[in-house]
C-alpha cells in the first residue's frame, strides 16, 4: 500500500475518534519501513509522508493515554530539527499530559518552551494560547497576557469562526480577564459542536486547570456553558404480566407514568442515556426522549441476549401494541447487546445488563468530569426485591445524591382504573434445554499471547518454555484466587475468572512480569512483550471429556481471542463489558481510558474498548 494511502486512513481514523485503529496501523506501517531492506522502501524515510506518519502515530498514542511512547517519537523528531506546528503541538500537549500527571514543573517548563517555539514560528493560534496558559500556571502573568492579546488578534485576522478558534477566543479573553467577550465567545463555540461532548469536554477541562492552578475566577456563566451534559442510567417496572396478582404498573396509569417522566427529563435535560428497552418503563422512556426530537442527545440501549428472545421474555406478554411500539424505537436507535446469543433461561443476563449500565454511565461520566443520574420508575410499596429487577439496581447505585425516583405507588393511589381489560399474548418464553453437565454463566476471560513468538530462532523455544512461561506460572501460583480455566496454547495464555477483580489482578501480574523481567538475560529477544485483552459475557461451563479438565466455550470466548490480536504491546485492554463489572465490584480503584471502537480480528465485528491501569 502507498505511503499516502496509509497517511490518510490513519488521519481518518483519528478524525472518525478510532484511536487504537489509527495507532495500530501507523504502527505497522512504521514498523514494516524500519525493518524493510530494500533501498526503494528505506527511502520513504526521507519523505514528508513518512514524518506525517510519524506524527499521526504519536497523536493516537496521546488519545490512548500512552503519552511515554508518545514522547519517544517527539522528542527526536523535535531535537533533530523538526519543528513544525503539528510537532510543536503534540510534544507540547505530551509535556503538558507528563506535568499534569506528576505534578513535576520541568514538563510544565518544557511544555511552555515547546508551545512557545511553536507560536514563533508559526504564528498559530494553538500553540499560542496553550504557550499564554501554561505561563500563566508558572506564574509569568506578563508573558500570559502578552501572548493572549496576540492569539486575539490572529484569530481576528483570519476571522475563522470555527469552534476551536471561538474557544481558544474565549480562554485567551479570560486570560485578559475580559469576561463578557470570553463568555460570548464559549457560546458561540459550543452552539457550533452539538454532540460533539469531547471538543466541549477537551475546553471544560482547560477551564478546570485555570481555576485550579490560577487566581482567575471563572465566572458561573462560563461554568453552564461549558459544563458536561447530563448522563442518566434508567431502569423500571414492565408493565404487569397478565398473571401477576397483585398489580404493580398496571396498564390504566401508563399515560400518568410518561407525563411524569416528561417533566424529570425536562428538568435534567439529559444527553447521554443508557437504558434498556423492555415493555413499560423502559419504552415509555425511550418514546418519551425520542419526542423531544433533540438532535444532541445520545441514547444508548442495551439488550441482555438477541432481539427475538427479549420481545419474548420482555415486550410481547404486553400485547401486539408494545411489540410494535418496541420494534419501531429499534429502528431509530441502534440496540448494544451484552450477547447476540439466545436466553438460555439464564437470568443472570438481566443483572449483567444493570451492572453494564451502571459502570458505562459513571465511567464515561468520569472523563467528563460530572456524576451520573439514575432514574427509576418503581412502586417504592413494593418491599420484594427482584434479582436483577430495578430496586436490585437501585441497590448497587453508588450516588446517593443523584438518585431520581418515580414511585409509581403514589400514581396507583391517585389514579381510577376505569380502562377495559387488554388481551395479551401469552406465548411465554420457554427455557432452552442445555446439555447436562454444561453450565452457562457469566465469566471473565483473558486472552493472551506473546508479541514476537512466531519470530523467534528455533535454539530460543526452550528458553520460552522454561523462562518465559515458567516465571509467569510462578508469579499466577502466588494469586490468592485461581483461574476457574487456564490453558496455554502455544503462545496464547487464556483464563476466566469468576470476579472480574480477581481478573484484572491476574492480567497485572503477568503484564508486570512481562515489562520487568531482563528478558535478554534469560536468552530471550530483549524486546519480548505481551498483548492483553479482558472481555465478560456468557460462556458455557464444562468438564472436556478429553483433558478431564474445566474448560469454557462460546461466542464471547472467540470475541476475546479476536481482541488480543488488536490489543497494544505492554497494555491491558478491555470491553466496555469488563470495565463496566470491575467498575461495579471495585469503584475508581482503577483508572479507565477510552481507546474507542476497535475493529476485531477476522472480521469479528467492532468493540467499544478501555484501557485499565491500577491507580497508584
């Protein structure tokens, strides 16, 4: 593929925010030139082409969080000479990455220098403000202003009424502490950006750092402006079934339900949702949201197992109307599932589905600096408490300050039932046979395997065996919780847990081992490296007649083997799925980056991806 080609793929990719692709592809292009001999190939190194590439690589390096790397390639790209404005501006954003996570002031120094280089040279209005604000974090307020009034009067000249010229208007007016016109100027941008929640994010961010680490008040006006959208988890009751005896939303108060949910959406003025989409609650939600006719909100709807199966479990014993009503919201939003597989009878799924709803919203509520609502439409009478039903979530909702409850109770005591009887369909949903002695169960798996293996000299395979896998058994052997399956296939280590805590323990220690072992000294490639990939979901659980050993098969253990092909070298990667678990079980324990929406190994489809580290 020609060099060109392969610059451009990789800048769309990071403008379409699939940073693992864009890195990933860069990588290998990179990779494939370095280590090419022939001279017509060792030549593309002498390209601007090639130093774009370089460029690109770095920047989704910066977006997935792994700015050390980043720095590796900028630092001598920029020393050599290179010192144009997109490499002025990303080793100045990776100074400015190293000094907000350690607090050391000589990347805060660098940061400025580099920034400041960047504006002299080019006259660009990016590295100007960022050079204006980071020499206010030092203190030069002389140096700040000067630079502010000159980023004004740049961005003036070329009247460019973008939203990133109309932000960077406003923080260098702020700087200025001229606050009329910086408030102007954050409005125009954001009303530019809509459900661009990153770019409005990325200045709510700068915001953050000027009051924190500068005397200026910000005023409350920019704050609303700029503050991050409101995020709501919901779950409620279904509908009552046709046999429930006791009524709990009975059919008459549906209208009285939808009109309550009107005026809490109304006061919250939600943009990002994660519901489910079942009869009652969930699809009056849903229609609810969906006649608002916002084009700035983002609703995400999530399905336990395959569409036919929940219209049986979850819509149909309601009636014809819901199924329609169901199948019509599912034309305009696109479902998630937590498994495209059938039900099984396994219940456990609807839990899952709650948990996975709980630890996307404050997760993804986390990058943007604001808490989650969790909004329940339930009968507050109702003292049983279902597995997996929506007190069940209530219960495991970590904010009590961000709770809004709609107690259907209250509606029943005001409401006359004088609505007719409603037929229903009552073809239930049956339970699938499973074999005896399969169990189906929620599991988290790891897949992994070592980056360069194929590659090794024939005289280096003991030394894999008896180095490499030995040194990693005997860092598993000092866990206190065993894998429920572990097996190694050549040089792919694949292991579920029951816990996904108990998982990402065992991921960092043999990532751990992997980076801190002196591989060369144990006659292995100096470079030697691991891939690894977390994913959760339903797995069917058995003896192999053939090992006479535990053993756990189905899609959701191939969706992790296609992860780890695609996983960075020395990173712990995992699906939404997994990080949504551990996030219920452990809190902010643990630190999520976004890396987006990878594309799968062997045309496995996408996957909405994190990186997990350990906060020290």
């Amino acid at each position: 593929m020609e060099l060109e080609k392969i610059v451009k793929d990789v800048d769309e990719l990071i403008k379409k925010a699939r940073y693992f692709e864009a890195q990933n592809k860069a990588f290998h292009a990179l990779e494939d030139i370095d280590k090419s001999e022939k001279d017509e190939i060792k030549q593309k190194k002498e390209t601007p082409e090639f130093l774009r590439l370089k460029q690109l690589h770095a920047s989704s390096l910066t977006k997935i969080g792994v700015t050390d790397k980043a720095l590796k390639i900028l630092k001598p790209l920029y020393n050599s000479g290179n010192k144009d404005i997109e490499t002025s501006g990303l080793l100045g954003r990776v100074y400015k990455d190293l000094w907000k996570n350690t607090g050391n002031l000589e990347y805060l120094r660098s940061s400025i220098d580099t920034y400041l280089t960047g504006f002299k040279n080019h006259n660009d209005f990016y590295t100007g403000i960022n050079a204006a604000t980071m020499s206010l974090f030092i203190g030069d307020i002389v140096e700040s202003k000067k630079l502010a009034k000159a980023v004004i009067e740049l961005i003036n000249k070329e009247n460019d009424e973008d939203y990133w010229s109309l932000a960077t208007l406003g923080e260098a007016y702020l700087l200025l502490g001229e606050k009329e016109k910086a408030i102007d100027a954050y409005s125009k941008a954001v009303k530019k950006e809509k459900t661009h929640f990153g770019n409005i994010n990325s200045s709510y961010h700068q915001i953050m750092l000027i009051s924190k680490f500068t005397q200026i008040e910000v005023p409350a006006e920019i704050l609303d402006i700029l503050k991050p959208p409101c995020i709501i988890a919901f779950s409620g009751h279904m509908i009552d079934h046709p046999n429930r005896k006791t009524p709990r939303f009975p059919a008459y108060i549906e209208s009285s339900v939808k009109e309550e949910l009107g005026k809490v959406i109304k006061e919250l003025n939600p943009k990002i949702v994660y519901t489910s989409a079942a009869c009652g609650s969930d699809i009056l939600f849903i229609e609810t949201l969906l006649e608002q006719n916002q084009d700035d909100m983002e609703i995400n709807v999530y399905l336990p197992f395959s569409k036919d199966d929940f219209i049986k479990t979850s819509v149909s014993f309601a009636g014809e109307k819901w199924e329609e009503r169901f199948l019509n919201i599912l034309n305009k939003v696109s479902p998630k599932y937590v498994t495209e597989e059938s039900y099984f009878g396994n219940d456990e799924l609807f839990s899952f589905t709650g948990d996975l709803m709980i630890g996307i919203s404050i997760i993804r509520s986390m990058t943007l600096l604001t808490k989650p609502f969790f909004l329940g439409v339930m009968d507050m009478e109702d003292v049983s408490k279902k597995f997996a039903g929506t007190s069940d979530i209530l219960s495991r909702w970590p904010y009590q300050d961000t709770i809004k409850i709609i107690d259907i109770s209250k509606i029943q005591k005001n409401k006359q039932n004088n609505s007719s009887e409603q037929q229903h369909n009552e073809d239930y949903m049956h339970k699938q046979a499973i074999p005896f002695g399969i169990q189906r169960e929620i599991k988290y798996i790891l897949f992994a395997d070592i980056v360069g293996f194929s590659k090794m000299r024939e005289e280096q395979t003991p030394y894999f065996v008896f180095e490499l896998l030995k040194v990693i058994s005997e860092g598993i052997e000092k866990l206190t919780i065993q894998p429920k399956v572990l097996n190694t296939w050549g040089d792919a280590i694949f292991a579920t847990f029951n816990k996904a805590s108990d998982m990402i323990e065992f991921a960092l220690v043999i990532n751990n081992i992997i980076q801190k072992t002196n591989w060369t000294e144990r006659h292995l490639p100096k470079d030697t490296n691991i891939r690894i990939a977390l994913h959760a979901g339903p797995v069917f659980n058995g003896i192999d007649p053939i090992t006479k050993k535990d053993n756990a098969y189905g899609s959701h253990i191939n969706r992790a083997a296609r992860m780890e092909p695609v996983t960075a070298r020395g990173q712990i990667y995992a699906s939404e799925q997994f990080a949504a678990a551990l996030y219920v079980e452990k809190g902010d324990m643990y630190k999520y980056e976004y890396i987006g929406k990878i594309k799968l190994a062997k045309d496995f489809g996408y996957q909405e991806t994190y990186s997990i580290t350990k906060v020290k």
